[in-house]
C-alpha cells in the first residue's frame, strides 16, 4: 500500500495541467461512483490526477490513485485493495485503467454495496458501455464524458486568456457581442487553424512529433480499445485498420457498404458493426436523416475530429471536410446532429438548419438557415463565425 502513496504522492506533485477542464465543474462529485469514460489521449489520467491535486493534495492519504495495469492487481483483488485502503482512513479511490481488471464492474459493486464511505472514481475507454454492458453497475454508476480541448480551452491556452464557455443557445442569440467582446482581447482566427491541426488532443504540448503521436494513439484505439475491449480477434486487426484508412480517405462520404465488403473482404454486416465500434472508438462519427439510427447504414461518416484528417499525410485536407468535421465534432456532445436538406449540411436539435461556408455568401441569404463561416471574425444576424461554435464546452 505504501508504493502506491508514494507513487500517488510524485504523480501529484509532477503534474502539469495547464488547462482546467470543464468537466471538473459538471461532475456531482457527492456521488459515490462515478465514471469518466473518453478516447484515448483525452487526459482521463490527468483529469483524475488534477482533481486529486485540487481536492486533496499530495500529501493526503484520504486520496488514492491507482492503475489497473499494475501487475499487483494480477493476485490481490480491488475488493482486498480497497478494504485496506478504507481502513487506513481513506476516503476516495481514483482507479484508472478499470477494463484491465477482469472483474471490475462486479468488484466496484461490492465497493458500492459495503464500503458506503468510500467514494470510487474510475476512468474508462469511450468503447465501454458502462451501464447496458454491465448490469452490476445499473443505477449506481453516474457517467461522464472527457472529451478533447475545446477551440475555447486552447485559445485559453495558447492566449492566456480565461474565456468562459458559452451555450449554443447563447451563440445563436449574442454571437455578434461575444464575438466582439473575444476579439477585443486577442485574435482567435490566428489560432483557429493550429487548433484543427494539432488542439483537440493535449498531447499537443509533449516534446514529440505529434502526427506520429497521433498515430500511435489511433493505433492503440484499435488494438486495446476495440479489439481488447469488444472481443475481437487479432486477426481482424488489418481489416479494421483498412476500413479505417478508407473511410479517412473519403470522409465525409456515404459509406458504400458493399463496396467496402468487397475491398475488405468482410461481410456488409461486419462492416457496419466495424463502422460502429469505429464510432465507439471515437475515431469517427456517424450522421443519420431524421428518423434513421444504426444498425442503418448512416448517410454520411465523417472524421471524428480535424487533427485525424490532418494526421492522415497521404490525403490533401480538403478545407469543406476540416470546417465541417470541427462543426460536428464541437456540437455533437450535447446536441442532436442530422443531415441537412439540400443546401445546409446539417440539422441541429431537429430545428434548426446549418449551412457551413468559407466564406460569407455572394448570393440572396437564406433567412431559414444559420450559416457557420469560417472566414469570419465577427457575424450578423443569421451569419456566425465558425470558430466561435468552439466556445460551447
């Protein structure tokens, strides 16, 4: 028990998080299990280290990081583990890694059953289907999601700035005075593209290339978060890794299903289930017409956000498919996505109607659409700078 202190203790004392996340705010942290789930290279270890940090301290030892990757937890069961630490006066155990142990979602409900003064906060891969996919933990987990660097939380960073987010409701009403109130401060269309190049994974800031970072990221999400995680076999590997590269080559397109089957050599029911635990992985997204959902074949696949298209070298990014993607990506969290009509590509909360530009529109604007431009620094009326669709988490 006392390794994991003093490991704990350097962890804490060696972390560098130079952005609050918002999440920190949104969490009830009242609740006795609560799960952070994200993809990979979103900061989950980091985000359980920096509430550790803020709430407790190093020094505390009512506060507990551990790593389910650790070969300790090969012959001591979290059960044992926890008892001890509880009984050592500790109050919170932040558990990363939790699919690494075979038996954690049945252990964590032994926790949640008997230890009612330990509170137990976990990270988990976005694969993981916390609640339909283990029934031990039904009603006593509460979930979130840590999802990567907002535009918002990297102009803050890069600026040193501390502009506070905004609803999407707020942007669609105020955007001309939020947007002017922005730029009065610093130029955040000098930072917009560095952003859809490299923002949206902290890893940005590690001393290595981050394109190959990148890479080996995704290559992870493959091999542990879907292969691993979803029980698929090895084998499989190349021809996920296939149906991914070919989707990145095209996206955003309408999958042809058949098509893919044929290059990959799988069935056409295999590739829609590969396509959702690519979705899962959140290495790509989905966008259906109203009234459609999977196991349907969705109407257009697109990147699950700029730095995977860019990451891609062999591909030219074609500038509609960057805009369009980083529309998607920052709303999808808290909003319903479909496809548009005919010349607005999407549409919002079932209501509203988007249409994603370069530039503003030479021609008659369409008073029923909003338009999201990219080459804007400040909007009117139904016109909105793309860039400020980043302030809303």
């Amino acid at each position: 028990m006392e390794a994991f202190f003093k490991t704990h203790k350097y962890l804490v004392e060696h972390l560098y998080s130079p952005v609050r996340r918002g999440l920190m705010d949104e969490i009830n942290w009242e609740d006795r299990l609560i799960g952070v789930k994200g993809s990979r290279g979103v900061g989950k270890t980091t985000f359980l280290l920096d509430y550790a940090r803020e709430y407790f301290g190093a020094d505390n030892k009512e506060c507990l990081y551990i790593n389910l990757n650790h070969f300790y937890f090969t012959e001591r069961t979290l059960v044992d583990f926890a008892a001890e630490f509880r009984a050592k006066g500790g109050k919170v155990l932040l558990i990363d890694q939790v699919f690494k142990y075979s038996n954690w979602s049945r252990e964590l409900r032994y926790c949640y059953d008997n230890f009612e003064d330990l509170k137990i906060v976990f990270s988990g891969s976005s694969v993981m289907r916390l609640k339909e996919e283990n029934p031990d933990l039904s009603g006593k987990v509460v979930s979130y999601n840590l999802r990567g660097f907002s535009f918002r939380e990297f102009l803050n960073l890069m600026s040193g700035n501390q502009f506070p987010a905004y609803t999407f409701d707020e942007v669609l009403e105020n955007h001309q005075e939020i947007a002017k109130r922005i730029c009065s401060v610093v130029r955040p269309m000098a930072y917009f593209q560095d952003y859809l190049h490299h923002g949206f994974y902290p890893f940005f800031l590690e001393k290595r290339n981050f394109s190959e970072n990148l890479l080996k990221t995704m290559n992870m999400m493959l091999e542990v978060d879907v292969l691993y995680i979803k029980q698929i076999e090895q084998s499989y590997l190349p021809k996920l890794r296939k149906l991914l590269y070919l989707l990145a080559t095209s996206a955003p397109c309408t999958p042809n299903v058949s098509q893919l089957s044929k290059d990959i050599q799988i069935s056409r029911a295999t590739v829609m289930n590969y396509i959702k635990s690519l979705k899962d992985a959140r290495l790509i997204n989905m966008l259906y017409r109203v009234g459609e959902e999977f196991p349907k074949k969705p109407a257009m696949v697109y990147m699950h956000n700029t730095n995977i298209i860019y990451s891609n070298r062999s591909v030219q990014a074609d500038p509609q498919s960057i805009r369009e993607t980083f529309f998607y990506n920052t709303l999808h969290k808290d909003h319903r996505l479909n496809m548009g009509s005919k010349n607005a590509q999407f549409l919002v909360n079932r209501e509203l109607l988007f249409r994603i530009q370069g530039s503003v529109p030479r021609s008659r604007i369409n008073p029923h659409f909003y338009y999201a431009v990219d080459d804007l620094k400040i909007g009117s009326e139904n016109l909105i700078p793309l860039w400020l669709f980043g302030f809303v988490y």
